[in-house]
C-alpha cells in the first residue's frame, strides 16, 4: 500500500473542487493507495517513468498528476485539474 500525499499547490485545486468532483477525487486517492503505476506516463519517451497522470469523474472531467516515490511507498498529488461543463 502506498501514502498518499497531496502538496500545497494540488491542495488548493482540491480545496475548490465542486462537491461532486470531491467524492470521484476520494475515489481517485483510494486507487492511487493501490496501484499507482496504473496511470498514464506523462512523457511517452519514458514510459516506466514515476510522474504519471490519471482522468478521473464523469466525462473524465478531472485530470490529476503525480509522482511515484516507489523506495518510499509514496505518491504525491503535484496538480488536480477539473473541467466545469456546465460553463
């Protein structure tokens, strides 16, 4: 199992997330604890490598990047981005 850990600024992209991004985000967390190499690479060129991104929400209207800390069974939450649909 991995910690979960989310910083400062990715703190603040949560922080505003609308209520119904909040509880797809948890789910997202829950998952990333599990199996955070399950996310895409954030450089094709580097496939295997540790910073990786995750859609999450209805629509795949959210947008998380993290990074992998595999010796320190460690992810941390760099950004948290949301699409608002109803716009």
């Amino acid at each position: 199992m991995y910690r979960v850990e989310t910083d400062e600024h990715a703190q603040h992209q949560v922080d505003v997330l609308p209520a119904d991004a909040l509880a797809a985000y948890a789910e997202l967390r829950a998952m990333l604890e599990l199996s955070p190499w399950g996310g895409e690479p954030i450089n094709d060129r580097n496939p295997d490598g540790p910073v990786r991104t995750l859609a999450f929400g209805g629509h795949h209207q959210g947008m998380v990047t993290y990074l992998i800390l595999e010796e320190q069974r460690r992810v941390d939450v760099l950004s948290v981005l949301w699409l608002d649909w109803t716009g």
